[in-house]
C-alpha cells in the first residue's frame, strides 16, 4: 500500500551558482536510469520529463539548466525510491533558491518556510561551490573571505536547527556536504584519490565543526557533472560532460536514514522486552506465595495478555530493525568510498 | 486481457501489429490463431500485413488505436484481448495532453506490456539509448502495488537490419530495469528480437508470451473455483445425515446437506468443463514459449 510506504524530506541549501540545480538534473538522470537496483523517480510525470529534458539539453546541446531565483521561488520535487520495482521510500525534496539562507529577513516567504522545512528535515546538503574552494586553494584574493563568509551562514544555521531538534527531542537530520564541480579541485588538491579525500575531510571539519558531532551522520560528497572547468557561460561542451558520484549524496541520505531507524526500531524492541521482563517478575513475585496465586489470579491474567501483546509487539519492532539493517548493507555497497563521519569518528561502512 | 504497447515513434509497434496479425490469423503457430472481433479492423491490418511483405511500411500512428482480438486454438476460442497501440510520441508529451493521460492510465491497467526498441536507433545512436529512461520510468509507475503476474516484453524491432552479436551491448543501459524485474516476483520478462518486414522474425512469440499468462490466469481461477467448490461438496456430503433428511429435509422444507453437496458437485464439474479445454492449449503454449529466456 502506498500509504505505508515511509517518507523523508531533503533540503538542498547553497549560494547562488553552487551548482544545486544542475546536480540535482545530473543526480535524477543518473538515479532514474538505475544504480544496481535503486532506482529514483518523480512522483509527477511532467517532472520526471523536465528534469530528464534538463539533463538531455545538457547532453546533447551543453546547455546548463537555470538556476532558482528568488523570482522561482522554492522547488518542491516529490521523488519514489525504488529497490527494484517496490517502492522503499517516498522523498520530499526542496531545493532553495540560490542565496535564500544569506537573507535574514523573515517576511520572504521562502526564508520562513526554509526555516520551518528545516525544522523537520530529515537530510540537509549544504553545498559548496567547487570553484569557491578551488579559488581558496589558488590564494585568489579574497577568496578565503567568500567562504568564510558563505560557510558562517551555514554554521548560524546548522546551530539553529540542532537547538531547534534539541528542543523538540529530535532525531538531528544528516547532513551531506555536497561539493559540486569536484573537476576543479581534483588538479588543485596534491596526492592520489585516497589522499583528496582525506584533505576534503579535513577541510570540511575546520570548515563546518558545528556539524561533526556525535549525533550526527555527515558524509563529504566531492562531485562533478564532467571536466567542464570555470564557468563561462551557460553553455559546456557535451563531451566533457562525465558524472563523478553524483548518486552518492542521495545513497548516503537513504543509508542515514535506514540506519538510525534500524536503531530506533531496536532501541523499542529492546524497550518492550525489558518491560516484558518487568512484567514477568511482578508476576513471579505474585505467584511465589499459595494466597498470592489465589488473590492474584485476574492481576496474572492480565500480565499474561500484556506480555503477549509486548512480546508480538518486539518481533514486530525486531522485525523492522532487521529490515532496515539490510537496507543498510545494500546501500553501504554503494558508499565504500565516501566519507562518512558517524556516532562521532570517520567511518568506513565496510 | 489488456496488453499495451509502449514505444518511441519509429520503434515498429504500428509494423509489429500489423505482421503480428497477418502471420496470427493466416497461418497461426501450433493451432493457435488470433482473430480481430471487428472485420473492418481484421480487414485493415491484413492489408497493411500484406503489404509489410512486400516491404511497404504502415505510417506510424498518429493517435490511439485499439483492437479487439480473440486468441483461438483450433476451433476454441480461448481468450478475448484488447491491444493497444499509442502515438510513440505520447512519452514524451506532458500529462495534460490526452492521448498522454490515456497511454499512462491503460498502463496502470495493463496486464501485459509490450516494450519496443528500434535495435537499429539503439545500435547507432547514444541518444536512443538514453531515450530507453524514458520506456522504464512509465513502467515501473505502472507495476507498482501489483499482486497478479504481469508479462512484460522487450520486443527488439527492426533485428534483421543489425549486427545482432552486439545487442548484449546495445541492451546495456536496460541493464538495471531487466535486473530489477529479475527480483520482482510478480513480474516476468523476456526480450525477442523481432523483424517485421518481408522476413518477419519471432513476431508471434509477444503475443503468445503475454496470452500465455492471460489463459493461465483464466486456468488458475478455474481451478480455484473447481477446489471451492468440490471443498464445498465434501463439507456439505460430510453433514448429510439421516436427522438432516428428515427434519431440516422433509419436515422444514429446507435444502439438505445432500443436495446442497450435489449442487457443489454440479458446481465443480461445471468449473471441470470449463477448464478443461484449456488444460491442452496451455500445454501446447508452455512447450512453444518453453525455449524462450525469461527473467
């Protein structure tokens, strides 16, 4: 049934021309077409066939898609996950017009509803322009200011939104810092794969230290959409265009997710067992004398039911843990080489 | 049985149909024949069959089109079915347009879908292989919160213009779609390369692929009605005692245990005839498509 289908909501931030809606184009033709079995796809029709049109104009013409304005608004996609044929989860996805999070004035529509969308979010990319880092990296002047400036932003917000989930008991939303035309840095940053990736972790701790914290599951997601270099124009040359992980941001939501529902799922089973446990030696105590199992009989008898009901109640809970933990293993074999920081240390998933 | 097809303009469905039932009705393959319900319909199609052979092509659709056709074996029939063709170019239309909404509410409703790819566009052109996203993004809508078997087929058009030692490669990009039907226990694949022209290939095996599974869901339903019933009949037979008879029987003027346990017999043996012309068709399909992949 549709209805029991879990949904997820994913907030996508980043200043304007970071690249958000071009990744998000190149994302949903890569996913659409399907990775192993995981499949992506647009709830509405007509979506599916904007975004695929976006990524066909970008293929075969080299035209980039154009970015959200404030004129735009804010874009809401509904997307299914699919694993094979079934559906797993439904995804709510916004993505929020270039330099919405810039803007402290809460009377503009999208920056209010920004900050109640983040409030309930389930997964926030925070993006980073590429050539922003790349210009760090060359000493550009200025440069180190505009991101210092532009990751300050995220900070003030990331606080809020931990105080905010803090507040309401909240499980904190992942978090992926989603680095977009990962081709500039890839001839700027020295050494082999193993090594950028090391120095991209690095970076992003003193970038963003507000969000490497226990509770919290981040992944540093370096993408490209191809070696198309600065920005020029809206146009690039198609036969550059070569997609550089750009599934990996929306895998690792979906592992986050899975993951600490398997948890939760446990945390209630091993809940109710315990509860159960109490249940029995109040019953035990009850029935430890002749007059205690004579008195006692309809207390018994209604421990009895409620044990039963906890007892189906914990294979159902175990049940759903072991459910997700599987999920996990499978979309952990799409993560091996991302870098995850999760329960308080760098991970690797396997 | 509903069976719809799904192409791009050009992908040879309006061909397919065409040399499908001209090779079905004419000559038939082991007994089986399909006949369309309409003349002028079984007219049109063995006109444009004929011409396929002579290489004239029918122009591809400009609009919906749906036929009515009742698949016989030797003189039975034995399943009535609604064909259904669509404007290749309805996929890549918005929804508000008609012929598009139409084309996405028969594949919710299809019970069997029939996927066409132009094998020389795919050889040729990166683009067509793209396009494929296209053909699994409506499927998988389609088949999603289904509960019965539904065939699906990628039929391969136009086989007899290419190298046909590259389709695996060809087909790469479909990989993750055949991957995921593969796991999905309600959905059954296969892929035919197919020629419509005046060599026609395979073009019976579509259609007797997807009827195969409409007959044996008419058999299985039989079945289960025949065990119902006979289930029925024994429970009823296991009551039939003598103060039934007379009390419930003679006395009260209500039906015994006895007779509403032959009525259960009569029952069964009604399902029994039924299905029992089926049972050797469905024979005869499963060794015909037995050589046939599936995934």
């Amino acid at each position: 049934m549709a209805d029991a289908i879990p949904a997820i909501q994913v907030t996508m931030l980043g200043g304007t021309g970071s690249g958000k809606t071009t990744y998000l184009v190149g994302m949903y033709a890569h996913l659409s077409a399907g990775l192993g079995n995981f499949f992506l796809h647009a709830d509405n029709r007509d979506v599916d066939l904007d975004l695929a049109s976006a990524w066909d104009a970008m293929i075969e013409d080299g035209l980039l898609p154009q970015p959200t304005t404030e004129e735009g608004g804010l874009q809401v996609f509904d997307f299914t996950f699919r694993y094979g044929v079934d559906p797993l989860l439904r995804l709510n996805w916004v993505d929020y017009r270039g330099g919405v999070i810039r803007d402290r004035d809460s009377s503009k529509q999208d920056v209010s509803q920004l900050v109640a969308r983040l409030g309930e979010t389930d997964s926030v990319y925070i993006t980073l322009d590429g050539a922003l880092l790349a210009d760090v990296l060359e000493k550009k002047p200025a440069a180190e200011t505009k991101l210092q400036s532009a990751i300050g932003r995220y900070a003030r917000t990331l606080g809020e939104i931990a105080d905010q989930r803090d507040t309401q008991n909240l499980i904190p939303p992942s978090v992926v810092l989603l680095i977009t035309k990962g081709d500039l840095l890839r001839s700027l940053l020295p050494g082999d794969v193993a090594q950028r990736e090391r120095q991209a972790r690095e970076w992003a701790q003193k970038l963003l230290p507000q969000v490497f914290r226990h509770d919290w599951d981040v992944a540093v997601c370096i993408v490209s959409i191809g070696r198309i270099g600065r920005l020029t124009s809206s146009r690039v040359d198609p036969g550059e265009l070569a997609p550089f992980r750009i599934d990996r941001p929306m895998v690792f939501s979906l592992y986050s997710y899975y993951r600490r529902a398997a948890i939760a799922f446990a945390a209630i089973a091993g809940k109710a067992e315990q509860e159960t446990a109490d249940h029995q030696r109040t019953r035990d105590d009850s029935r430890r004398t002749l007059l205690g199992r004579l008195l006692n009989g309809k207390q018994q008898q209604q421990l009895d039911a409620r044990m039963g009901d906890l007892r189906r109640y914990h294979d159902v809970m175990e049940g759903l843990a072991a459910e997700c933990r599987l999920r996990c293993d499978i979309l952990a074999d799409e993560l091996l080489d991302t870098p995850m920081y999760i329960e308080g240390a760098w991970t690797a998933v396997r | 049985m509903q069976i719809v097809m799904l192409g791009h303009t050009n992908a040879g469905k309006t061909s397919y149909m065409s040399a499908m039932y001209r090779t079905m009705a004419l000559e038939g393959i082991g007994g089986f024949r399909v006949r369309a319900k309409n003349e002028r319909a079984h007219q049109q199609l063995l006109t444009a069959g004929t011409g396929l052979l002579r290489g004239t092509y029918p122009a591809p659709s400009d609009r919906r089109h749906e036929y009515t056709l009742t698949l016989r074996h030797a003189a039975s029939p034995l399943i009535d079915f609604t064909w259904k063709d669509h404007r290749g170019g309805a996929l890549r239309d918005r929804s508000t347009v008609d012929d598009t909404r139409e084309l996405l509410e028969d594949l919710t409703g299809a019970d069997a879908i029939v996927l066409f790819l132009d094998s020389v566009d795919l050889q040729n052109s990166e683009a067509a292989r793209r396009k494929i996203r296209n053909l699994t993004t409506v499927v998988f809508q389609a088949l999603e919160n289904r509960t019965g078997t539904t065939p699906i087929v990628i039929a391969l058009t136009k086989c007899d213009l290419i190298d046909e030692s590259r389709i695996d490669r060809m087909l790469e990009p479909f990989g993750s779609f055949i991957q995921a039907i593969r796991q999905q226990q309600y959905v059954i694949g296969t892929l035919v390369p197919m020629a419509c022209g005046p060599e026609p290939r395979n073009v019976d095996v579509p259609v007797l692929f997807c009827l195969y599974f409409g007959v044996r869901h008419h058999a299985d339903a039989m079945v289960a009605n025949l065990n119902e019933a006979a289930a029925s009949a024994r429970r009823f037979a296991a009551r039939d005692t003598a103060y039934d008879r007379w009390i419930n029987g003679r006395l009260r003027g209500e039906k015994t245990n006895r007779e509403l346990a032959a009525d259960a017999y009569l029952k069964a043996e009604r399902e029994y005839r039924r299905l029992e012309p089926m049972l050797r068709p469905i024979q005869q399909l499963e060794h015909l498509l037995g050589p046939i992949e599936i995934f």
